[in-house]
C-alpha cells in the first residue's frame, strides 16, 4: 500500500459508512478491505490501474449512498443494539 492509496483507502471507507441501510453498509466495508488487501502488492501499470478502479468505485458509492439516501429503508435489527 502506498502512500497516494492511503487518503483512497480512507475516502472510501468514509463514504461506505454512509450507507443508511445495515446490509449494504456492511458489504461496503468488507469489500473495501478485501479490495486493498488484493491489491496491496500492486506495483507500477497494475497499481495504476488499481487506484482508477479505486476513484471509478468510489464514485459509484457516492451515488449508491445518494440513492439511498432518496429512498431510505427502514432500520435493521442488527443495528438497535
């Protein structure tokens, strides 16, 4: 992981953490994670093209987390404990 992945890394959890619904919150984070340990020995072309899928990605949460944010679920069980 490198330094320019960093503020990546923290831009997608921040916005992963806004996904009103538990679920999708949930998946979100996971997949973040498991994203940047995949690709956390990503050197040169491939980290390139790593940190593009990155930004596309992020993109597509922010507008996912606006979605939801239009059309709000009701609250899981999972999260009134």
């Amino acid at each position: 992981m490198t330094s320019a992945s960093l503020p990546l890394l923290r831009s997608l959890l921040r916005e992963g953490r806004k996904v009103n619904d538990y679920n999708f919150r949930a998946y979100a984070v996971r997949r973040i994670k498991a994203g940047f340990r995949m690709k956390e020995s990503a050197q040169g072309e491939e980290l390139t093209a790593a940190m593009k899928e990155g930004e596309e990605q992020l993109q597509v949460l922010r507008r996912q987390q606006i979605i939801g944010n239009l059309y709000p679920s009701e609250t899981s069980v999972m999260e009134k404990l």
